[in-house]
C-alpha cells in the first residue's frame, strides 16, 4: 500500500508538472506576460512582414537575487521589440502608427558589432547574462542604465551615475532617489521570474 500511496502521488506531481510547464508555454506563445500593444505585434507579426528576433526580457538571463534590480533599471524597455535591420525597425514603427498599435520600443540588433569586448567586462553586463554583442550594443543605447552600480541598500549606495540595490531602489548621483515596492500578494508581477520559471 505504501508503494501505490507514493506512486499515487508522483504520478499527481508529474501531472501538476506538465500542466504548469503547458500552461507556460502556452503564456509564453501568446506573449501574456507583456504589454497588450507588445502582444499585438507579435500576434501580427505575419502581417507585418518582420522576423521578430523577441524581446530584451527574453535575452537576459538573470538570477532571481537581482530581478527587482535589473527591472527597475531598464522598466519597460524589458519589453523592448528586438528585430534584425533598421529597415525592420521602421517598419515595426509604421506599422504601429498606422494601426494605433500603442508606444512600442524596437531595438535594432541583427548585427555583429565591431568592437564588443569591452562591453562584455561591464560588470551591468554580466548580471544580464548576456553575450558581448548584445552588451556592446545596449552600453551603446543604454549608457546609463549599463553603467549602473549595484548596492545592498541605499545607505552603501555611492555618488555614481546611477546605483540600484537588489531591492530595486535607484539612486542617481546621490540626489535623486526612487524607491517603493511591488504589492507583495500580487503573483507573477516578475517578467524576469516568469522567464526564468519557463
């Protein structure tokens, strides 16, 4: 009896499992983790005529300690549309004027870039877990933002650019501070965990 009970029970756990992994999955494909407009897009992708390479969220692979800290610093550019050309991009950007798609951001990144070394040391760049290409270009369009200095908490943040704690607390230049915290009852209010947890 003991062995039916347990093999009862795994074989409860195994389906529990596979139903969370489809229901995943199926999130992931219809893009419901995003913003509505960024939804339409990509449900319209065919339409539009764009391979959509994802998005930024999707690229970053973060470890849940400093989630709150890399959303924080990069707010909804998360949800940022990646594409292969400029002539995608302004495609993508036409496409969503024409059809009142809503404020979307699209990020052209279909390019080896020349120099990408160096962006691959930025210590903002390792905690995305992102490859030198991709941390090349976003120290290019996010300079602030890739500088950022990570912090315990606000009192060990410095005078830098811009400091993020692992709370997700920003300080800019030790003048302006941005604080307050996500509704704790609230469920998968994390981009960042959704993905890891796909």
């Amino acid at each position: 009896q003991i062995e039916e009970k347990t093999l009862r029970k795994l074989t409860e756990d195994f389906s529990r499992t596979r139903h969370r992994l489809a229901t995943l999955r199926e999130l992931d494909e219809k893009r419901t983790v995003y913003a509505p407009n960024v939804q339409k897009v990509f449900s319209e992708q065919n339409k539009i005529g764009v391979n959509l390479l994802g998005t930024l969220a999707g690229r970053f692979s973060v470890d849940q300690s400093v989630d709150k800290a890399v959303e924080n610093i990069f707010g909804s550019y998360l949800q940022t549309i990646l594409v292969e050309s400029e002539a995608d991009a302004r495609r993508l950007v036409r496409y969503g004027s024409e059809n009142n798609a809503g404020r979307i951001a699209v990020l052209v990144c279909g390019t080896d870039r020349a120099d990408s070394s160096n962006a691959a040391k930025n210590g903002f760049a390792k905690l995305l877990g992102i490859d030198a290409n991709l941390a090349s270009l976003l120290t290019e369009v996010f300079p602030q933002e890739m500088s950022a200095e990570i912090a315990d908490d606000v009192e060990s943040a410095g005078k830098s650019p811009v400091s993020v704690t692992v709370d997700g607390d920003l300080v800019f230049a030790g003048k302006l501070f941005v604080s307050g915290k996500a509704n704790p009852n609230a469920k998968n209010t994390s981009l960042l965990g959704f993905k890891r947890e796909l």
